[in-house]
C-alpha cells in the first residue's frame, strides 16, 4: 500500500539514515589493516575489478603458452 500524507514525508525524510545504517550493517567486501593504514572498501569498483581480470588472464595464458 503506498504511504500518504505525512507517512510519505517522514519516509523521505528517514530515508538518508536508512540509508547509512544499511551501509553500517553491511560486510565490507575489503579491510585491510596495516599498522597505521586502515582501508575498507564497500564494494568493488567494477573498473579496477574487471583490470585486474584481464591482467590475470593475459599474464596466466602467457605463462601457459610459454610451457
């Protein structure tokens, strides 16, 4: 059932604090902790996810070939 009237203001309004207490309730994809440096990522850039792939694969199927 759709919210109406002040129901619906106080959704928009809630939802900004939804919104960061999901963030805080979820698993961090990476923490890494290394003496002073405390790095934690959300989620996984797609852009350094997909390079990172097409490193692997290129330098694997090179040691592979060169067997």
């Amino acid at each position: 059932m759709p919210l109406i009237g002040k129901e619906s203001s106080r959704w928009l309004v809630d939802l900004p604090e939804r919104a960061v207490s999901e963030i805080k309730s979820q698993k961090p994809f990476l923490e890494l902790r290394a003496g002073g440096l405390h790095l934690v990522m959300q989620k996984a850039p797609v852009r350094l996810m997909s390079v990172l792939v097409a490193v692997g694969c290129s330098g694997f199927t090179a040691w592979w070939t060169a067997r």
